[in-house]
C-alpha cells in the first residue's frame, strides 16, 4: 500500500468519523431542545406550548438520518477503495445511493427508538397537560359547575377570585346599580386530582 492509498483512506475514515459526531450531536441537541420547551411551557403554565417540540423533534430526526446516511455512503466508498486499491481521491458517493435510501436509514436501530421516545413523550406530556389545562378552563368559566364540585385542590393557599354581580331581590328581577361581590376560590396554578 503507498502513500497516496493512505491518504485517501485516512481522508475517506475523516468523513466518517465527522459524520459518525455529527449524528451523536443532533442527538444531544434534540433532547436539550424538547428539554428547553418542556421547561418553557412548564415554567410559563402554557402547556399548549409543548406541541411545538414536534416541529424540532421530526426536524432533529430527519438530521440524524440524514448524516448515518452520509456515512454509511462513505463506508461504501472507503470498502471500494480497498477492493479496488486505486487512488483517485474522488469523494463522490453518488453510485451508492440506491442501496442507502433515505427512508431506510431513518428506521435504523442507531436512529428511531430514540426519536420514537421523544415523540411518544411530547404526545403524552401534551396529552396531558392540554387535558388539565381544558379541566381549568371550564373550573375558570362555571365556578359552580358539576366540574368544579368534583375536583379537589392540593393547594396550600388557594388564590381568591372576587366579581361583582348583580344583586337579585326575591322577586329574582334586579337593578343594574345594585352589585354584590361574590368571591370564587380558584386554584388554576395547582395540581388537581379527581374523586
């Protein structure tokens, strides 16, 4: 073996080995992505927001497919070169392509079981909190609702919510000028549990 065939495989092994980190990192960074918006949305009570860590989830997925693919096109190209023990220096993977396709590569075992995970996590955790947060809302707008009757807070110190409405006679008509406070008990930022 000379040293032109060296180089080239030392070159070929370079790419492989940046395209091996480059998958390792889409990794890392789709976990602390999902992580922040979890984080976000927890920290703000705006559980809606979850739903868009699948735009970066299935973006993140997509990267990492995309640079196994490379790499194992360059595997291809390196097993080449030494079957064949030419030197050209071409880096041209283009001949390999229909046996790595890109939808295949995506369902390896190096790349979905984790995407998979994060997905399912992101559907239940929004799932979820977009259920409870519904639950609230109704808490919100009927306080003397059916709903209301059947949960039960965990709260320390509940948050008290006073309104004025119009003060009926015993006639059940009343005047507009006539207002009396009615104070409603809410606990939107407390964790529910149902009876």
């Amino acid at each position: 073996m000379n040293e032109d065939q060296i180089r080239q495989f030392e070159l070929i092994q370079q790419i492989i080995s940046r395209m091996a980190n480059n998958s390792f990192l889409v990794k890392g960074w789709s976990l602390t992505l999902v992580a922040a918006i979890f984080a976000v949305a927890a920290q703000g009570n705006t559980w809606g927001l979850v739903w868009t860590a699948l735009l970066p989830a299935f973006v993140f997925w997509g990267l990492d497919a995309f640079y196994l693919r490379q790499e194992r096109l360059f595997r291809h190209l390196y097993d080449d070169a030494i079957i064949s023990q030419s030197v050209s220096f071409s880096m041209n993977t283009r001949r390999y392509e229909y046996q790595e396709l890109y939808w295949d590569v995506a369902r390896r075992r190096a790349i979905w079981p984790l995407h998979i995970v994060i997905l399912i996590t992101i559907v239940i955790v929004g799932g979820l909190k977009s259920s409870m947060f519904s639950v609230n809302r109704i808490t919100e707008k009927h306080p003397d609702s059916q709903v209301n009757k059947t949960i039960t807070s965990n709260c320390p110190a509940p948050v008290v919510i006073v309104r004025e409405v119009p003060m009926m006679t015993s006639d059940m008509s009343h005047n507009k000028d006539d207002k009396v406070m009615k104070v409603y008990q809410h606990t939107k930022h407390c964790k529910h549990s149902h009876n």
